[in-house]
C-alpha cells in the first residue's frame, strides 16, 4: 500500500458500490481503483501511473467503463449519504468557486425592455414547470 491508498476502512465503504465484472468479482478491483485515485491525486498521465498498481490501459479501460455508467456519481451520493446516516456531515470543507467569467464586450450595456424580460420568465417558468429542460 503506498502513501494515499484506500485504508481497509474506506475500502469497506466504497467497495459495496463499485459494479462486479462480467464474469463475476474483479480480483484486483482496490488496486484498480487506487491506480484512479493516484492518477488524478498527482495530475499525471496514464501511462505514467506506477507498474504496481497493473497495467495503465486496463486501468484507464476500467476507468471509462466506471465513467461511463456513472460509478463516481453514484458512489459520491453513497457517501454523502452515508455521512449524513451517521451525522458526520463538515460543511467546513463546503467551498464556493470564485471563478469569475466576464462577459463578451458586446454584451456590456444591454438594455432589456422591461416587458421582454417579464415574458422571458415567464418562458422559463412554463418549461420548468411542464418538465423541459432549458438550454
């Protein structure tokens, strides 16, 4: 086990929700899974994730398939959800991004008729409500 792996506690976690192979268990699927959380814990490519965590294109074959069929995503509500079950819940570690993106140079000055914008919402309003999604 090197610096940064899953300890034998947060394997009894995650390994619950991470999906069986085909042909059933994966043997090394916590090495798989570590090789992941390596890769982009140090920014490096894969071909430079280290040998003993296995070959890197399994491990990035692995990787897609986890993406693909949104493992992360629903692991991420397992555990967010298994916090709040045993009121282990920081919202110390909850940030907001302070990114700021300007707009184009056109856009500065716009003027918005009052009544466009009141029929804009509306719009808006009409969708969210029938269930659309609005580009």
């Amino acid at each position: 086990m090197t610096r940064g792996d899953l300890t034998d506690a947060e394997w009894e976690l995650i390994e619950p929700h991470l999906p069986l192979g085909s042909f059933g268990p994966i043997p090394d699927l916590r090495s798989y899974f570590n090789a992941v959380m390596w890769r982009f814990r140090t920014g490096s490519p894969w071909r430079d994730v280290p040998e003993s965590y296995g070959s890197w294109s399994t491990i990035y074959d692995r990787f897609r398939m986890w993406a693909r069929d949104e493992v992360f995503q629903t692991l991420m509500e397992a555990m967010i959800a298994e916090a709040g079950a045993r009121d282990d819940v920081d919202l110390s570690l909850v940030s907001v991004d302070s990114t700021v993106a300007r707009a184009h140079h056109h856009a500065a000055g716009m003027v918005v008729e009052p009544e466009d914008l009141e029929k804009a919402v509306a719009e808006e309003k009409g969708l969210q409500q029938r269930g659309k999604t609005i580009p």
